[in-house]
C-alpha cells in the first residue's frame, strides 16, 4: 500500500514564526506530530511519504504514486484544504481526512469522501483492515478517549529534521479546566490522560538517535493537568538527561497554577524547560468569570508570571480581547496588563467562537453567531456580535498589537522580563546558528528597519548590565519582529 501524508499550509500567524525563520535558516516552526503519529500507527510494511507544505511543494508525481492521500488539518489549514482536496480530485485520488479541523466539522468538506474523527489511536487498526480490503467507509469516529499508552512513537524519521526550528513531542491530552471558549475539551476530555515516563522518554531517545539537540515542544495542553504524572516525568527526564548528556531545551504550555508549586517548576527547568504558554487572558475578573477561567480568578496574575520568570522560565501569554464583560477601557487594561507583566511573548487574539465549545453553544442560543470561525485568532474580525461595538473592537485590536510591539515598548517589555527571569547556565552557549541569526538581526533591526536606535539601546545595554541574558534577549528580540510583521498586516 502506498500513502501520502499531507501536511497542510500554515497562513500567517503567531504560532507559524514565519519571519523568524530567515533569521536562523529553517522553513517551518514545528513538523506535522499529528501525521508523524498517524504514520508509526499503520504497517511498517507500507510505503509511506510525508510532504510538508510547510517545507516542500506537492507535486502531481506524488498524489498520482499514492493508493491514498492521508490529510491532517487544524481549522486554520481550511483554505489549504480545500486546495489540496482540489488537486487530489482532478488527479483521481480519494483523501482520508483527520485531525481537529475535521473533528469538530467535516460537515464543511464534501468533496473529501473519507474522514477519521477524534483521536486516531483506537480507529487506525480498523482503517488499515478496510484499506487493504478496498473497502474505506465515509466516516470513523473514535469510540472515545484513548489511554495514551496506544501511541506510538512518532515516525521522525519521515521527515528532515534539519527544516524545523523545533521538534515536537507529546505526553499528555485533556485538560481538568472548563473554559468556556476553549474546544480542548471537546475533542480530548477533561480527565488528562498521560504516557508511561519511559514511553515519553522513548520518543526523545529517538530525536537524539535521528540527530536531534535543540528545542523540543513537548505539545501538551496543560502539561500539569495530572501533576503527579507530571511529576514522575520530570523526574524521569532528569535521570535521561544526566544519564545521556542530552542538551535538548523544551517548552510546554500550562495552567497559571503553576505559580503555586515551586517544587514543580524547579524539577521543569532542571529536566531542560526554558518556556511555557500559559493563557492569562485578561486582567477584567468580570470576563474571567464569564469565561469560567476559573483558575485564573482571586490572585495576581502579574505576580504569579514573576513567580513563574524567577524559577528561570519565560513566560509566553496568550491574551483575549472582546468577551461580553469588557468595559469601554479594555484595550488600555490589556496594554499595561502586558507590558507589567514583562510577558515578551504576547499573543493576543480577538475572541473566537469555536465549533462545539459552550461559547459557540452559547452564542448560537442567543442568535449572535455570525460565521464559522477562520481559526487565526490574529485576523482581526469577530465572527459573533458582541456587546461592545464591533468596529471598536476590531480597531481597537489592530491598535493594541500595534503599540504593543512598537520597539521601544517591547524592547521595555523585554526588560521587565530581565529582570525576574533567572537563567540557567546552558542558557549561555552560543551555536554556529545562533551567531548566523545573531548577525542577522543586526542588519534587519539594527540598520534596515525602523526602531533601530531603540534595537541599539536595547541591545548595549543588555550586553553591559546582564550578559548571562544576552542570547535570551536577542532571540525575543528577532521574535518580536515576527509578532511586528504580524501586528502590521492586521
């Protein structure tokens, strides 16, 4: 049996680091892990290739080679999709859909005549027996949520790891929280579910047999949704570490109860962890509330960022804007929200309501919904009427993203960060790449772009005053030009 595993165009946005890329010679942020799992489950036997559109075009020779075209796609992948479905049908070649985009609505997709919905584990062995009869039926659903010890290790050895900035891993699915515009819990549960240590451990044995030593993103939701596992893993991966001399750097994404257990963020950053997204959202307590980002209630949440920066890992926040409780002054709340923070990293998005989660639920009871969603919560339009007046949100989004990665405002940011952050001392060595981007970003932002004088300030006086910080602090410097670009095509 010969398959194609198709990974779809990521647009523009805040997780594809598209302008970052130049800066250290890479054609993608992340690989496709969701097609790269799918891949270890079926026949070793079979003959299977992933194109990355991302890295390499897709051309006809491929399409027309393969018995069937396997495509997995988030909802920001739709406008890809639809391309790739194009193609595939002018060449007579049927596609078996999955992923989240399908998931949460297939129903928008008629001309793919073959979809898996939900987690892949437990519907594969079914798939493979209809395929090698001839006989693959319209639709599979996952008949719930699988334990995670039915994952394989990801099939890395598909793909060229030299065209990715970061690699990416997994350990658990689910999260215990209930937000309501969130749809992690619609298709992965919210009791998590976590691999064995040494199954995790297995999968990074093979990135370092594949040649692999920079950051891995270890893809998880809330990696603390069960901090006992998390804890146990940890541990594991301190033994790996010390046992293989292992220097590979990961970052996660977690709840912002993190700042409540110090010994859980001193076992992340000794088994390697340099980041982690956390979701603060917004400074109002009202639209917390409103949201049920409970977690998130009846503390500090700038206080608890410091906590998390001064154990030694940056903090990344994503930021929402346009919940029904937000008053007149938001966008001015989120600004100084943000800058004291010191959260370099701030994706902030306008809000969306997903397919199936209780916000869209919600809405679609009260007669606001407007239009499905496009999935890049960057693209400056609310696909649902809100409280506030729609063209002020919109505006006053396209404002904000402005102002906040305007240069000298982030290049602040960056310092405020500084000054909590407490570096490990891998954080010192400097690679072949890193001196490439290094040189890099002194033509782009210190001579070509505007900001420059603020770049040259910024960068002295890092150099002077906090030299052990001084690769931290130029590697967010090249991210902000990313999160610039993004900020000025909104």
């Amino acid at each position: 049996m010969n398959l194609l595993l198709v990974s779809p165009k990521t647009p523009d946005t805040f997780w594809s680091f598209q302008h970052v890329l130049k800066f250290v010679a890479k054609k993608a942020a992340f690989p496709p892990l969701g097609l790269l799992t799918v891949a270890a489950l079926l026949p070793r036997e079979w003959r299977l290739k992933v194109v990355d559109l991302n890295v390499a075009r897709l051309e006809d020779a491929d399409i027309l080679a393969a018995d069937y075209v396997l495509l997995s796609a988030m909802i920001v992948h739709q406008k890809s999709v639809h391309e790739i479905a194009g193609r595939c049908a002018a060449l007579g070649r049927k596609i078996i859909a999955g992923g989240p985009l399908f998931t949460t609505g297939h129903e928008a997709f008629p001309e793919i005549p073959h979809f898996v919905l939900g987690e892949a584990e437990e519907i594969v062995p079914r798939l493979v027996a209809d395929l090698e009869r001839g006989q693959v039926q319209p639709v599979y659903h996952a008949p719930g949520f699988p334990p995670l010890d039915l994952a394989p290790v990801p099939r890395y050895d598909l793909i060229d790891l030299r065209h990715y900035v970061t690699m990416a891993a997994q350990f658990s699915r689910g999260c215990p929280f209930d937000c309501e515009f969130c749809d992690i819990i619609v298709m992965n549960g919210r009791v998590p579910r976590t691999k064995a240590p040494e199954r995790f451990i297995a999968e990074l044995d093979e990135l370092r047999r594949l040649g692999w030593r920079d950051m891995v993103f270890v893809v998880d939701d809330n990696f603390i949704g069960n901090k006992v596992r998390t804890r146990a893993l940890l541990h594991a991966m301190i033994a790996w570490r010390r046992r293989t001399g292992a220097a590979m750097g990961f970052l996660t994404e977690a709840s912002i109860n993190l700042a409540d257990d110090a010994e859980l963020r001193a076992l992340m950053v000794e088994a390697g962890f340099r980041k982690v997204f956390v979701g603060l959202e917004t400074p109002s307590a009202a639209s917390l509330d409103e949201c049920r980002k409970l977690q998130n209630t009846g503390r500090d949440l700038v206080a608890a960022v410091r906590t998390i920066q001064s154990s030694g890992l940056e903090v990344m926040g994503g930021f929402i804007v346009g919940f029904d409780h937000d008053t007149g002054d938001i966008f001015k709340q989120q600004f100084e929200f943000i800058q004291r923070s010191g959260v370099a990293t701030a994706m902030v998005g306008l809000l969306t309501a997903l397919p199936k989660t209780r916000l869209y639920q919600r809405l679609q009871r009260e007669g606001r919904l407007l239009a499905e969603t496009t999935g890049n919560n960057t693209a400056a339009v609310l696909n649902f009427r809100p409280t506030l007046n729609r063209e002020f949100l919109e505006g006053g989004y396209r404002e904000l993203m402005r102002r906040l990665y305007e240069p000298r405002n982030y290049y602040r940011r960056i310092r405020v960060f500084l000054r909590h952050h407490r570096p490990e001392t891998a954080w010192l060595r400097i690679s072949r790449a890193d001196v490439g981007a290094f040189l890099q970003s002194f033509w782009l932002l210190g001579v070509w772009h505007r900001g420059r004088l603020a770049y040259w300030w910024f960068f002295l006086g890092t150099l002077v005053r906090r030299p052990r910080q001084f690769r931290l602090a130029i590697e967010l410097a090249i991210i902000g030009h990313h999160f610039r670009r993004v900020a000025a095509a909104l």
